[in-house]
C-alpha cells in the first residue's frame, strides 16, 4: 500500500509557485494578491482561512484579510466583493463558506468577478470547466486531479466510484474524470445519499472517491483488493485525549480500507492540504494572465 502523501505534495507545489514568485521579483512584475472575506467567527471557518492567509506568506504573495461580523448584511457583502472585483491589485479573492443563513450563498458567488474567482465556484468557470474549457478548476478537485497526476495513477478506462455530489467536491470530480484527458478517460459512476446498494457500485470500483462527509463511513468489506482511495472527508470527532479535544477523521475507516488499497489518502495530511495549495495555484494563474 503506498500513501498519498498530500502534505508533501502540497509542499513540493508551493514550492514551485514560490520560486515562480520570486522569479517574478527579479523581474519587477507584479507579485500576485490574494484576498478573503470571512463573515462571523465559526473556529473551523478561521482555521481555514488562517492557514490559507500563512501559505500566501509561504510562497510570497501579498494577502488581505478581510473579517466581516455575523450580522453583516448580504448588501454590505456585495458592496465589499465590489469594492475587490474592481481592485486591479487583487488577482483572485474567496468568500470562505458558509455563510450565515441570512445571506444567499448563490448570490454571493455570482456577484464575483468569474476572471477573480480562484475557488472556481462561478457559473461562469464551471461552464467552462465542464465544456472543457482553459479556467480557474474548483480548488479540492483540482487538487485530487493533481495527486492522481504526480503519483501516476492511471484513470483512463478504470471504474471510479465518487461518493458525494456536492457542488464544490463530488459533482466537478465527476466531470472532469469523465473528460477526454490524461487524467481522466475514466467510467464515472456519481453516487449520492439516495443511491441505492452502494455497496455494489464500491465493491467494483478500480478508484473510490470519498466526499460525503460521514466519518469513517467506508470501510474494508465495501471495497476490493487494490483500489485506488481518495479520502476527502473531514469531520471533527469529540476526543478528550487531544489537547484541542477532537480528533480529524476522514470518510474512509482507514484501517480496514488500508489493508486492501494501493494507494490510499490519509486525513489528515492528504487531500486537504492539496486544497490549499491549488487556490494559491488558481492565484498565481490569474496574475499571470494579466
Ligand atoms: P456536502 O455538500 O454535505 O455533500 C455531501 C454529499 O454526500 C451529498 O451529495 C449527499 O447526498 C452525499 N451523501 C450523504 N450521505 C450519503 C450516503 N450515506 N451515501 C452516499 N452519499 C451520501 O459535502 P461536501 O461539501 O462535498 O463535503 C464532503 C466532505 O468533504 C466533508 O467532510 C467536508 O468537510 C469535506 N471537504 C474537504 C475538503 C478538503 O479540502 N479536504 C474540501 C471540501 C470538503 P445528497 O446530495 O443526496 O444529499
């Protein structure tokens, strides 16, 4: 069993767009920008966008924080998204989700200017993602896109299994597996919670995709020997043997699964780096199109 090692991976693009970075430096081009806005205080939500707002300073990109309160209103939202679509120092900027129910997510997401929109999450880029199109791909996908590509694991013709249809994770994995590429060429099979015998469409599956937010939900006896598991999956599960009193857990019971894989994504350290590391990708693209 080998595994996929998302922390390194992530490490080893960061560095790659670091030196980019700094390549543009020496050259007095302009250095890329990203920018975030977080409403309301949620720990999970500020985890997230903390780590994203350090990897900008990792790689040398200028980074804006933008913290909003609870109560903010969906016009004062749209006001300062723009306030950053018309920024011509801002390359790409996301609007950590979720947002509180007050405030319309859609809306939201379609007031971003599609060309600034390195979550990906615009109409606009999914259009052209799924025409197969050049655009900015939805972080968390295109970072198990990058896995599969530098750990060389062959799609084209394999059975792949996505478990979750999620906007942001299960539904963009599927169409660009499905896509007539490198990595790709695969038989896609979407599966969501009113799939019925999952059991039977895993059992077959050459490579599982695991995104559906269920700790620990897939476990040895639902996979064959020698498939390919990506675990997306992160929930917080209560432990009070932790200093910070839970534990990470991902989809995927790791230690039944591990023993039938070939490769296998560990949570932590696997696909949830990645995620990270291609929005600073996305950035870098954007700034280089300018
Ligand atoms: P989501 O929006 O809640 O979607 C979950 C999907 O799973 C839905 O399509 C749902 O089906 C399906 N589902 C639920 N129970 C199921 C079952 N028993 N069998 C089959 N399908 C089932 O979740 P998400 O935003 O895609 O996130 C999924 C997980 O990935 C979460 O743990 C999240 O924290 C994690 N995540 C991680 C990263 C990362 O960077 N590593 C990024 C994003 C998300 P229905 O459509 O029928 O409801």
């Amino acid at each position: 069993m080998i595994l996929i090692d998302g922390k390194a991976t992530s490490e080893q693009i960061k560095k790659e767009i670091a030196q980019e970075v700094l390549l543009r430096k020496e050259k007095g081009l302009k250095i890329p920008h990203l920018a975030a806005i977080i409403i309301g205080n949620d720990g999970a939500s500020m985890t997230y966008v903390n780590s994203k707002v350090k990897s900008c300073m990792q790689v040398g990109f200028n980074s804006t924080l933008i913290e909003l309160p609870e109560n903010t209103t969906e016009e004062q939202l749209l006001h300062e998204i723009n306030i950053l679509n018309l920024d011509k120092d801002i390359d790409g900027f996301i609007v950590q989700l979720p947002l509180p129910h007050h405030i319309d997510e859609q809306k939201i997401i379609m007031a971003i200017d599609p060309l600034k929109d390195v979550d990906g999450f615009h109409p606009v880029n999914v259009g052209k993602m799924t025409l197969e199109l050049p655009t900015l791909l939805p972080a968390t996908p295109y970072g198990i896109m990058e896995l599969l590509e530098r750990y060389q694991i062959s799609t084209s013709g394999k059975n792949i299994v996505v478990i979750g249809r999620s906007h942001i994770v299960g539904r963009p994995m599927s169409i660009l597996l499905s896509q007539k590429r490198k990595t790709g060429d695969a038989t896609v099979i979407l599966t969501h919670s009113r799939t019925q015998n999952l059991i039977d469409y895993t059992q077959k599956a050459d490579i599982i995709i695991a995104a559906l937010g269920k700790a620990e939900f897939l476990t040895g006896e639902m996979v064959k020997q020698g498939v390919v598991i990506i675990d997306v999956g992160i929930t917080r599960i209560e432990d009070n043997s932790k200093k910070q009193g839970y534990r990470l857990a991902g989809d995927v019971h790791f230690e039944s699964v591990s023993k039938k894989a070939s490769y296998i994504t560990p949570v932590p350290g696997g696909v949830g780096p990645m995620t990270i590391a291609m929005l600073l990708k996305n950035t870098l693209n954007t700034c280089l199109m300018k």
